[in-house]
C-alpha cells in the first residue's frame, strides 16, 4: 500500500511551437525531475486522470466521470496511438468504490483516449506500455458540467480503494493550468461543428491534420499577441497550485465553474483532474509537496505546471 502522485499540465502544441530556449530548459528540467520522482517510487500502477477533446467522449453520450477496464488511444498531436494495458480488475475496483460512495461515474470496456491521458505518460515512460494503468476520464469540456467538487469526491473514493491494493499506485493528474484554447463549444458551434462534437468520431486523418492544423495557427497567433483568446492568468494558476500543496481541498468547493471561465478560461476545468489526483493522494493521510513548477507559456496556449506529491512522512 502505497501512493504517489504527479500532476503536470499538457499541450499539443509543445514541440511544435516553442518558447525562448531558456523556458524550454526549465520545462525540461522540471519534467526530468519529475521522471527521475516517478522512476524512484516504481509505481506498479498508474491512475491516470484526464480529459479528452471530443476524441473519445462526444454529446451523443457525455458522462462526466467514466473509468476504462480497456482503452485505447487515438495518437494525436504525435502521441502514442494504440492499446494501453489497462488493469482491467483495478478498474472494477475503483468502479464499485466510487458508486459506493454515491458518485455517479460511467464504466467503459471500450474506451477511446487521446493526448490529454497519453501525453504524460510518454514524458514520464516513454511510452503508453511501461507499467498498468487505469484511464479516469473527467469532463473538463463539454458543457454542463457538474460542480467541481464533485471530482474532488470522485478522487477521494478511487484514493480509498487504491490504498487497499498491495501495489505502489502512482496518481497521475493531466491539464490545465489556466488557458482557453479554440475548442469549439455545442451552444455556439454552427450545424456541421455541431454534428462533429456529437458524431464525430473517427475522423479521417485528413480532417485529423486539418483540426490539428487549426490549434497550431490559433498558437502562433496567440504568441503573436494577434487574437481575442484570453489571456493566461498567472495568479489564479499559483492560487490554485498553493490550495494544492495545502491539502485543504474542500476550499475549492465554493469556485464556481463561472469563475473558472471568467478567470482563468474555458478549458481552465481540466484542473478538475489534478484536484481529483490530489484528493486520492489525501486517502493515505496528509502529504507534502515534492516539487513544484510553474511558467505561463503562450506559445503553448497555457499555464504550465508540474508538481509532485508524497504522504508526508512522520
């Protein structure tokens, strides 16, 4: 029994458009400290906390939790693509836990994943098969969606369960920091985006390339200064990153998913995986930060955080 964690923010655009050399270097060194954490405690199982894009979770069925017994990823943006060995019975396990607690989360024996849950493995592994894992899907997109609370618990009763398996269980959270990319939303999105964020899955990899082709112009321009995304917010990331490492979670109970956008931007919500990654860590007792970075990076279109976590020793 025995529980870590690493949380780090992802991008699609990282490697595509850089920064200066000098905020390379210290993403780089932070994300080998980070490795060098994770190779250290050995995990036997990672449970990987993640959105998704509209790659696998469309409108034409939206849960706001589910958990994979078996998955595979889509490799976009130069990610891993293919079956991720996925502990099927840890799934179950954690499955049961959650609805036992009265947290409402989806199950899935076919579950479809993209760079939000495979780009921290292949920093951290290098790869998508290094150890087991157990993919955990929050709805961090598609609108309405639930209190953020709500992800807190549901990473409180996977922590439970966790700590019951006689393995070293790595909790790894992937998102955020603030940023608010172009990804398209239901309630403004003209009939045909409409009908590819409830339909569209599968696409062909010419409409792959395109899309990708669309998020890699709108960072260029982002960096430029030349569009109306908002713009990051660099006190709201090392807010959220303090109430963090404080391990008092329940304060972010009373930030609306208002404030979310209204601070931080839209897709600021995918910091939902790292509060969940957080409140699991939390079922082995207090912990205490190991490391954290932060930068705010637009030629990545975000706030970029890394941060590991241990239970804290007596």
């Amino acid at each position: 029994m025995s529980l870590a964690l690493c949380a780090l923010s992802h991008t699609p655009v990282m490697g595509v458009h850089q920064p200066a050399d000098d905020v390379v270097d210290r993403v780089q060194a932070a994300i080998d400290d980070a490795r060098k954490f994770v190779v250290e405690f050995d995990p036997e199982l990672v449970v990987v906390f993640a959105p998704d894009h509209y790659n696998g979770f469309l409108y034409d069925l939206m849960p706001s939790f589910c958990i994979g017994a078996a998955a595979t990823a889509v490799g976009d943006y130069g990610t891993s693509g293919g079956p991720l060995p996925v502990d099927g019975s840890a799934a179950r396990a954690f499955t049961a836990a959650a609805l036992e607690r009265g947290v409402d989360v989806a199950f899935s024996e076919r579950m479809t994943v993209d760079h939000g849950c495979v780009q921290p493995l292949d920093l951290l592994f290098g790869g998508i098969d290094a150890v087991p894992v157990v993919p955990v899907f929050i709805n961090c997109v598609a609108e309405p969606l639930g209190p953020v609370g709500r992800a807190r618990l549901l990473g409180e009763a996977i922590g439970s369960a966790a700590v019951t398996l006689d393995r070293r269980v790595l909790l790894l959270g992937s998102g955020g920091l603030s940023h608010d990319p172009p990804v398209p939303r239901l309630a403004e999105a003209p009939p045909e985006v409409a009908e590819r964020l409830i339909a569209g899955r599968n696409p062909t990899p010419e409409q792959r390339a395109a899309r990708q082709a669309r998020v890699f112009d709108a960072a260029l321009a982002y960096a430029a200064g030349t569009t109306d995304l908002m713009p990051l917010n660099p006190e709201w990331d090392r807010r959220f990153l303090a109430v963090m490492a404080s391990g008092d979670l329940a304060q972010i109970d009373s930030w609306s998913n208002e404030s979310f956008v209204e601070q931080a931007g839209h897709s600021s919500h995918e910091v939902r995986t790292w509060l969940a990654a957080h409140a699991a860590l939390s079922a082995q007792g207090s912990y205490e930060v190991r490391s954290s970075f932060y930068e705010a990076i637009p030629e990545w279109l975000a706030g970029f955080g890394v941060t590991t976590a241990q239970p804290r020793r007596s």
